[in-house]
C-alpha cells in the first residue's frame, strides 16, 4: 500500500505541477480580477452620473420642478386662475 501511495502521490503532484494547471489558475483569476474592475468601475460611473444630475438640479433651481401642478397651488403667493383654465 505505501508503494501505490507513494506513485499515486508522485503523479498528482506531477499533474498539479503542470503548465496548464498554472496557465488555468493564472486565466481564472485574470477574468475575475476583470470582472471586478468592470463592476466598480461602472459603480463609481453611476455615481457620477448621479453627482452631475444633482449639480445639474442645484444650478439650476429655475427650471426645474416648476413649481405645484395644476389644481394644487399650496396656496402660494401670486397665483391666479387662468381665464378658462383650472389655474
């Protein structure tokens, strides 16, 4: 039993030595360190996405929101009726 343990142990460690288990494990993490950077790359991009959108809002503070929508004045200062129209 020792002699057909010690070759069973002599070919495996033969086998995990081999190039292409090397080049395998040298791929596999290549392609997952890849997928890594694609994902917190495109995380720190929607971020700043939402950075510029919010600057966008702020700068702006004319044009958007425009105020209640029609029929809810919130009772603010200086609204009338349209002629025809709700408000």
């Amino acid at each position: 039993m020792r002699k057909r343990v010690r070759s069973a142990e002599k070919r495996y460690t033969k086998l995990a030595a081999s190039q292409a288990f090397k080049i395998k494990a040298a791929s596999e993490e290549t392609a997952s360190s890849l997928r890594r950077e694609a994902a917190y790359r495109g995380a720190a991009a929607a971020r700043q996405i939402e950075s510029l959108c919010w600057r966008v809002l702020r700068n702006n503070p004319h044009v958007v929101g425009h105020g209640y929508a029609p029929g809810e004045n919130g009772e603010a200062i200086g609204w009338r009726v349209r002629r025809g129209g709700t408000s």
